[in-house]
C-alpha cells in the first residue's frame, strides 16, 4: 500500500550467543523503527550501540530474536525485496582490478541489467559520483574517498526505493561530502528513502528529518531532528545590519521590558560553508584540479 512504511521494526532485538548458545551479547534491545517514503532517517550511537547489528538485521544479512521486521512491506530476506534495496557498507569491498566501469557493471549484471540501460547508467552515476574522467582507472587505485563514490554509485545501480548509507562520507574531503549530501536530499526529494548512519553528527544534521540515537541497543531518544535539537524557553531574533543608535535604542527597549540586558552577536556563517565558498573560487580562477569532479546532478535514470 502507498501509506505502508519503507521500513518497519516492533521490539526488535538481537542476541549474539557463544558456541553453546549461551547469551553473550545483547546487541539491540527492543528498537521500535519506522521510515517512510521519501523520508531521510539517522541512525546514531557510540561505537557498539547496535546500529550495525539493525542495519544487518534489515538487510537480512541477521536474523532477528525478537519482534516484528518488515522492509517494502516484507521480511527482509524475501528476494524480491533485495530487488529495491540499495546498500553502501561502512568499508567498500571492490575489486582492485576492475576498473570503475567494470566495477558498475558487474554490480549491474546482479540485478540483472544489460545492454544500453546498463551503460546509461553506468555513464550517469559516473558523472554524478565525479568520477566520470576516471572510467578505466582500477579502483585499487583509488583513493578513500573515490573507493567512497564509486561504492555510493554501486549503491544506487539497481534505482532502489531504500538507500541504506552507513558512514556515506567517511574518506571525503569537504567537497564530496557536501556532495554526498546534496545527493541524499535529492533522492528523498524524488521520493526515496533513505536510512543513514554516521558518526558526524554535522551530516545528519543537515539532511535527516529524524533521528534515533542508540546506547547499549537501546533507543534513548528518538524523532524528528528539529524538535530534539530545539532549546526550550530559547529565541532567536535575525535582524540585518542596524545602525549603532538603532541598536542601543534595541537593547534599551528590551532591557525594559526583560529586566535584563541582552547581548547582540554578529550572524557567523558555519566553516563548511566559508570552505566551499574560498575552493568555488578558487576553481573559477584556476580551473578545474586533479582527482574527482563535482558534476553531483542526480543521474537521470534516479529522478
């Protein structure tokens, strides 16, 4: 049905047990998960919080000890839900020999594509990954972060309905990052969904509509980002630039009214920001450098 979640989880719990099955480890305690379309979701925690054990449970790769868990309204070993399923691993498994087409293709050919659509695609995530001059290159030798693109386009071969990234922008520079994440909105944009997980808490930020974070395989908190991050009995004013007695008549006035002085501060744009801002130019007086591109247009086939 169009209103079923992409992915759903009830009391979800995962037990890693020793050679006589005795219990040595609860990894995941209980989760309560829902995603839906075209919704972005971070998945939070400290190292051995869980959030890889439900990634694995999602993907079937695990099976689950208890609860419910259904993904594109299946269980999550079901085949055909392996069909719409794109998945990026913390650590991208390539073969050092096959060059990045050849990369694309042979993850093509596992769901089953050929011919000119394969190449098609094979082009546009070449060019969306800014990978594109580099097509023959093995991916050996690859640096971190273009292993990292090319993983994300292997990821998205298939055009699936959920995308799962786990540390998407781990090995980028700041640029691919922000490309990553321009990325993941698009799709959620197109109505995909997207299930992210990633120790920098500045990514998920700027693209998740909610979050869970995990400890000791439980949820500690859980819902959409905005509301978890506000301040309560907090304010934030925006004002352009104010003359000097505009603002001491400002601060006077409230002063008055709050008991209290406030202070004015000047807006600061953050550093990936000022970053990208100082390279753009950069580039345009200098020319394009070595390495990856920035293309980043979402392949056609995606939109």
């Amino acid at each position: 049905m169009a209103d079923e979640p992409i992915v759903f989880a009830k009391d979800l719990s995962k037990i890693f047990r020793d050679f006589w099955r005795r219990p040595r480890a609860r990894a995941v305690d209980g989760i309560n998960l829902t995603l839906h379309p075209g919704e972005v979701y971070g998945l939070l925690g400290p190292n051995g919080s869980g959030k890889s054990t439900t990634i694995k449970v999602l993907l079937g790769l695990l099976h689950s000890d208890g609860g419910e868990v259904r993904v594109l309204g299946k269980p999550p070993r079901d085949v055909e839900v392996k069909r719409r399923v794109g998945y990026l691993p913390e650590e991208s498994y390539l073969y050092p020999y096959l060059d990045a087409r050849e990369t694309l293709r042979f993850y093509a050919a596992l769901f089953g594509l050929q011919g000119s659509e394969r190449e098609k695609r094979i082009d546009e995530l070449l060019e969306m990954v800014g990978l594109s001059h580099t097509g023959r290159r093995r991916v050996g030798e690859f640096s971190k972060g273009m292993a990292r693109r090319i993983g994300l386009a292997q990821a998205l071969i298939n055009d699936p309905d959920l995308v799962i990234l786990d540390e998407p922008t781990s090995g980028l520079d700041p640029l691919g990052t922000r490309q990553v994440k321009d990325i993941v909105r698009a799709l959620a944009d197109r109505g995909k969904s997207v299930l992210l997980s990633s120790h920098l808490l500045a990514d998920v930020e700027d693209v998740c509509d909610r979050i869970t974070i995990l400890y000791g395989g439980k949820v500690q908190a859980s819902g959409p980002i905005r509301d978890l991050l506000q301040v309560a009995n907090h304010l934030q004013i925006r004002l352009k630039d104010l003359e000097e007695d505009q603002r001491t008549r400002l601060l006077d006035l409230l002063e008055e009214q709050l008991g209290e002085r406030p202070t004015l501060e000047p807006t600061r744009k953050d550093l990936e920001s000022f970053f990208l801002e100082v390279v753009a130019q950069a580039r345009r007086e200098s020319g394009e450098g070595s390495g990856t591109r920035q293309e980043g247009e979402l392949a056609e086939f995606l939109r």
